[in-house]
C-alpha cells in the first residue's frame, strides 16, 4: 500500500502516518496538492489521503483529466458534517475525522488494499490450481491467466503477487481493454510533457509504477497488435521507452496477464504475436468455469448472503437446502460475477430468515422453475406442454428485454425501486421502459400487488 498524505494539519496527519506505517503502508508526505500531483505522477500511489480544507475537487477533476485512478480519502479536524458531506460530494471515497482512530486508519487501508479481492474456494479442481499458483509464485517467471470471464482472473494474480517475493513491492494492474487504443501505450509507458495534447507534465507509465514489483496486464489479447510489439521489447530488454521521450528507462518487473480467448487460435488469426505469446505463457494458470465447481458455488454462495445482508443493513439469510441446489445445478456462463449478483437480489427479495428457492431470480430474468426430470414424467399430466429450454429461440432482443423487466416486476410486487436495482437501471429508466410498454398495450405490474395494472 503506496499512500500519500497530503497537507499539514499540526501533528494530526503525522499520527495519521504513523498508524498507516504501522499497519504496513509506504508513506509519503505532500504539503499541498501540486506537490501531491507531482508525486503521483513521478511515484504513482495507492490512495491520497488530503486535508479536507485544500482544493479536493480541483484534485480529483485533475485526476481523471490525467487518467490516473487512485482513491482519494479526506481528513478533517474534528466532526464537521458540511465538510464531510463536501468532500464526498467532491469524489472523495470516505472522511476521516481527527485526531484519527487508529482502528478507522487500518479499516478504510484494508478497504483500499484488499479492494474487495476475496480468494474464497474449496473445491478440489480449484486447490489443484491453488497448488500450482503456490509452487510457481516465489519465482519469477511470467504467467498467463486463463479462464471464462467471471472466473476471477485477477484474484489469482493477486494472490500469486502475495506469495512471490516481491510482495511488499507494488501490484499494478492494467486493464488494457477499457483503455482507449490510442491511450494505453501512454498508460503502460509513460509520456513526457507536450508529446501529445493533454500531456500537461511528464508521467511515469504502470511499468516504472510497478518497478520492483507485479504488472498485471488485464485481458491482453485486447491488445492492439502494433503495441505489443513494443510490449514484447520492454519484457524482453527489461527497458521501456515513455512517449516522448529521449531514452530508455529500466524496470524491474514481473508481468502476470490474463486472457478470457484461446491465445493459440489469436495468434493462427493473426491477431497476437507469437513471440509474445511464448513469452508470457511460461506457466498457464486455467481457472475452471465455476459450473465445474460446484463446493465453490456452495461456499461464495454463503459468503456473498452474509456480504449483502451487512451491505444493505439488513438480517443475515441463511441458505435452504433446495435453494442451494438450484444454484449448484445453474450453468453460470458468467462465472463468479453472475454468482454474486444473483445472491445479492435473492437477499434483497426474500421475505423471511431463509433464503428459498423461490427467491432466487436466475439470470435469464425468470424464477427458479423445476423441470421434471425423466423418472417424474409418469406425473406430467395428459396433454401437459412440457417446459421448454428454449423460450427465447425466436424472439428479438427488445421482447427479451421487455419480458425480463416485466418478470422482475412482478417477482417484486410491482416494486419500482426493487425491480430498478435488480435489473441494474436507474429508477427514471425504468418508468420510461414501463410508459413505452403501456402505451403499446402491455399489461404492467402495479405497485403493491405485481398485478397488471397501470404506472
């Protein structure tokens, strides 16, 4: 944990450092925001924590103009609530009164630092993988991260940087798909001042901020080919050129990357270099689908109803038996990430102490429906329509949509504000959806009864 701490509040941030280096944070001091500014860039830095009475939304506004994400934190003497609510307002990620409490300190450092990154497994093809992760961390070799989207990639990098030797050096990670073509190169080795519109100062790329430590680069075979030709030469030489500049800067670096595509068959399409592949796929690291682990499904399943339950200030659910059967024998295509969403809306929508199996509203939209099995078909009545698996062969993308926020609504009672933060829109969004479909003649849920009705 890279921290800056930026201001001068008498000795009240000293103490702040103080408990921070306790808890195991590198700390570095700012007087005010341009030195803070000029650190980050020069350093990089985990999280900023600033005196509540300098400029913090100049800070953060400055931040994202330069694309640099790191958390912002701010103290303030005492409990005062207008500066408290301004600051969050500002972008800040939480207020820390003063004098500081050093339980706070170390809570809002574990927050930054673990950044919700839980390694929770207990199958046994998933301890497989563990024992491999632990046998080639303390080395130094590269590693790709393979996987289905969802099956959490960059939980296993993390956890392979926490057991290597470099460990208490910098873990910096890249996600080089949500990065602008023409920005990732600048994101990976930095620029100096004026080499391209908007390059207000010179600053060090993720391969300089992760020196002595673990880059991780984020789904690579997003990658634009032209770039990694250039990314094959920095892992290559151990040296990197920042855009604009004059020469080369040396980096000491472990790189672990991540794919969620078969590599092998980019590089037959031309789409990723060969030579780089060999490069960094010295150990593969395959997670499997979580459909293939199924005591995984159990124990997340169980983590994530007592994470959401605390979340939303609400009892803690426990898990039916039949409820945990159907989440065990569900596909998730989209892995742990589907899970977790899954678990939060079954939290959100059961009534009880017990979360049933007709509280869990799969992804597809739908409540859980049994499908009689072969050896129940003597039961089906004559003439019964068997369940279909198939129910949206056919259909266009607007009728799936249209029936999925029609099915939440009436798994919520024609609840608006349940139904909203379920389907993931925004409250304003869905009555616009709804107002469309009701002008169109379809019968909505109202509020209340989840009976069709009007808006």
């Amino acid at each position: 944990m890279r921290l800056i701490i930026v201001g001068s509040l008498q000795d009240q941030l000293g103490t702040a450092s103080k408990i921070a280096i306790n808890n195991g944070a590198s700390v570095t001091h700012a007087a005010d925001i341009d030195t803070a500014l000029k650190l980050i860039r020069s350093k990089g830095a985990d999280l900023l924590m600033v005196d509540v009475k300098l400029d913090i939304k100049g800070l953060i506004e400055q931040l994202s103009i330069e694309r640099i994400s790191t958390p912002v934190v701010a103290c303030g003497v005492g409990n005062d609530s207008d500066e408290a609510v301004a600051a969050i307002r500002a972008g800040a990620k939480e207020y820390i009164p003063l004098p500081p409490d050093p339980e706070l300190i170390a809570a809002v450092l574990t927050a930054i630092s673990t950044d919700d990154h839980e390694f929770i497994y207990r199958d046994r093809v998933m301890m497989q993988v563990v024992s491999l992760a632990d046998q080639i961390a303390p080395s130094e070799a590269s590693i790709m991260i393979t996987g289905e989207s969802g099956t959490g990639k960059e939980v296993m990098a993390r956890y392979v940087h926490s057991k290597s030797r470099r460990a208490n050096k910098p873990f910096v990670s890249v996600n080089c798909a949500a990065i602008p073509e023409n920005l990732l190169e600048s994101e990976l080795f930095g620029h100096e001042k004026g080499s391209f519109t908007g390059a207000v100062a010179r600053r060090i790329g993720k391969f300089e901020e992760a020196d002595g430590g673990t880059l991780f680069l984020d789904e690579i075979s997003e990658m634009d080919i032209r770039l990694q030709a250039k990314l094959l030469r920095a892992i290559q030489e151990r040296e990197i050129d920042r855009v604009g500049g004059s020469g080369p800067v040396k980096v000491n670096i472990r790189i672990l990357a991540t794919s969620n595509r078969d590599l092998a068959e980019e590089v037959k399409a031309g789409r990723f270099r060969e030579d780089l592949h060999f490069r960094l796929n010295v150990v593969n690291l395959n997670i499997p689908p979580l459909r293939e682990r199924p005591e995984d499904i159990r124990i997340l399943c169980k983590h994530f109803a007592k994470k959401y339950a605390e979340f939303n200030a609400i009892s803690e659910k426990d898990i039916s038996d039949d409820a945990m059967q159907v989440l065990i024998n569900h596909g998730w295509p989209g892995n742990v990430r589907e899970l977790e969403n899954t678990v939060h809306r079954a939290v959100l929508l059961t009534t009880g102490t017990e979360i049933s199996k007709h509280d869990i509203l799969l992804p597809d939209g739908k409540p859980h429906i049994e499908i009689q099995s072969q050896t129940q078909k003597g039961n089906v009545p004559d003439g019964a329509e068997p369940v279909s698996t198939s129910s949206m062969v056919g259909k266009t993308v607007s009728d799936v949509e249209r029936d999925l926020i029609i099915d939440t609504l009436k798994h919520c009672l024609g609840n608006r504000t349940h139904a909203a933060n379920i389907l993931g829109i925004s409250i304003r969004t869905l009555r616009n959806k709804l107002n469309i479909y009701m002008s169109e003649g379809v019968n909505v849920p109202s509020p209340g009864d989840g009976q069709p009705n009007s808006l």
